[in-house]
C-alpha cells in the first residue's frame, strides 16, 4: 500500500502518449524507438491485438508489425489469426477488405483520413451509372476500392490475378474494369480482349513514375533487372523496352508488390530498378539484402500510406481508434465478389 504522500508511479508509455500531436498531416511527435516499440507490442498484447502492415509503410511500421505483405494477403492473415483486433496499418480500403473478411472482428486504423487516391478515383454512384450504360456487362473490380464499390461488383481482383479474372469471363460478355487505367491496359494487352471498358482512375502515385524515368534508368543501368508494378504509368515503355530489343526481355517483370518479394529471391543481377512506390524497396532488401534495389523514382511516396506513423500506431493501441465499420449488407456483397475471385484458382496477394 504507497504511504501518505508518495507519488504512484505513472503508467508505462506515459511520457510517450504525451508527446502526440494531431496535426492537419497526421499525427506526429514519437519517434521509433526501442521505447516506442516495445510499448506498441506491450499494448497489441492487452488488447490481443495483431497488428498488419502494408508493404508501402515506413520501415519502422513495418518492423514493429506481426505480418507484413499485400493488402489482401494480410486481410485474409486477420480473417484467420486467433486475435479478437486487427490493427490494420495500411490506408482505409485495405482496413476495410479486413473488415469485410473479418466481420466479427475489431478493425482499427492507426488513421482514419489515410485514404487512397485510386479508390477514390470511383464511387458507389458512378459505378452504378457506369453498369447502366451496360447492363449486360460483367463488372471486375481491383481489390483498391472502396466496399461499397466492391458490394457492386461481380468478381474482384488483384494485380497478380487480374489477367486470370478477366480471361476466365464468357468472351461474348462486356467487361467493365476498374478503376485502374494503367493496370486495365495490361489486362486488355495480355487478354487480347476488345469487349473490355476501361475506368481512367489512377493512383497518384504510380502513375507518376513515367515512361521517361524508366528509360533513362534502365539505359543507365543495362545489366539491372527491372521490376515494375501494372499501375505504374511506365508498365507500358517496359514492355516496349522488352519488346524492341532495348533491354533484355527476361530481366523485365510486370509485378504485384507480393510478386516482388518472390523475384527478388530468384533475381539472378546484383541490381534491380523497382517502379511502385518506395516503401517496398524496405521488404525488397530484407528479401535479397545482397542485391541493390534501387527505386526507379525516389520521389514516389504515398502521403496517405505514411500518415500511419509511430504516434498514429501509438494512438491507436491506447485509445483503441480509429475503429472501421462496413454496413453488414454491404459487406456481405463485398464478400461474395472476393470469395468468386478466390474460386477461380488463383487468389493472388493483393495489389
């Protein structure tokens, strides 16, 4: 029992906590440290919270995270770990799949404006004015959108399966994919598909890393291998390298960021360019650190992916926020597109 006057000694993180700062960017004011660390596992344990991070976080996120990979990689991860709360440590579509796939589940979000760019590039609305205008149409939705437009749809994809998705459609049917252009165009490349109605969504980020940065970098560097993501708007001038006999067809490679992590052990050159965004180059080097993986545009980060910051996550587990809900109805639609994907054969991991 303390005597009169003794001071109790003050929780554990408590200094940590008071250094938060809400901020029109986020929340800042902690740094990683060992400290922070250890009090973010220590909180995770007394919520029995299992904590996911997406490929595209900062390091340190993804360090402190018990799994880290693509978003539905992980969001099928929370539908089946033992723990009653997911901390999803990614941007609010991805928190939502979980959502979606975890029903019964506490999903949280480090931070609630963490949105996506490309999953708001399309709306509930427009998707249903969209369908209108084709009524007999099969709609494929990349697993980047939000669960209303997902309740929409008729199969999902990822960026590793949607070739699969749309080559297993009725050929006579009409297609409507969304809502990436750039990852559309692949698709509509590899399938050889004419009846397929491209959305001209894009994520700010990967189609930012353009055509001519690509060239020059890989002229730069002629023995690299290139690994470039479909969203990117230079996925196009790698197949045309590939093609003309610029840069050696094998040593380019149209990926997922999950494929990634698999040609990054099977790379066979000491140097790789990576076109996505550069919270992958993180994974890449824990994968092969004997390669040099170099990003193709070092500017190409997502604002929205590194709103979740060491005080975000620190927030989060202490005052168990931002809580995520999907309208059940919704969700079970949403469900039932991702479960007809996963029927074809080839699940994938995410985008």
């Amino acid at each position: 029992m303390a005597t009169m006057g003794a001071e109790l000694a003050p929780a554990p993180g408590t200094a940590l906590r008071e250094r938060i700062v809400d901020g029109p960017t986020g929340y800042t004011g902690v740094e990683a440290t060992p400290e922070w660390a250890a009090e973010v596992k220590r909180l995770a344990r007394q919520r029995n919270a299992t904590i996911l991070a997406h490929n595209y976080q900062l390091p340190e996120i993804q360090d402190v995270a018990d799994h880290v990979g693509d978003s539905l990689a992980l969001s099928r991860i929370a539908a089946e770990a033992p723990e009653g709360t997911i901390v999803f440590c990614g941007v609010h579509f991805m928190a939502e799949t979980a959502k979606i796939l975890s029903p019964e589940k506490t999903v949280l979000i480090p931070d609630q404006r963490a949105g996506c760019s490309l999953a708001d590039s399309i709306t509930a609305e427009d998707l249903r004015d969209w369908k209108a205008e084709h009524p007999d149409a099969v709609v494929v939705s990349y697993v980047n959108t939000t669960a209303a437009v997902k309740g929409l749809t008729d199969i999902c994809c990822t960026s590793s399966n949607a070739v699969d998705v749309v080559a297993s459609i009725d050929p006579d049917r009409d297609v409507l994919f969304l809502p990436d252009q750039f990852l559309g165009a692949h698709v509509k490349r590899e399938t050889g598909r004419e009846n397929m109605h491209i959305w001209m969504g894009e994520c700010h980020v990967h189609a930012g890393i353009n055509g001519d940065e690509l060239n020059d970098q890989a002229r730069a560097h002629p023995d690299a291998e290139l690994f470039v993501h479909p969203e990117c708007g230079c996925a196009t001038s790698a197949l045309y390298l590939a093609g003309e006999g610029e840069f050696p067809a094998d040593r380019v490679h149209i990926l997922s960021t999950g494929g990634m992590i698999d040609a990054a052990r099977a790379a066979k050159s000491n140097q790789v360019l990576v076109a996505t965004e550069v919270g992958m180059l993180h994974q890449l080097r824990k994968a092969a650190p004997g390669i040099d993986f170099q990003a193709v545009n070092d500017r190409a980060a997502c604002k929205y992916m590194k709103m979740i910051t060491p005080a975000a996550l620190l927030r989060c587990l202490e005052e168990n926020r931002d809580e995520v809900h999907v309208d059940p109805e919704t969700a079970a639609k949403a469900r039932n597109s991702v479960q007809r994907m996963i029927e074809i054969g080839n699940p994938g991991g995410g985008e």
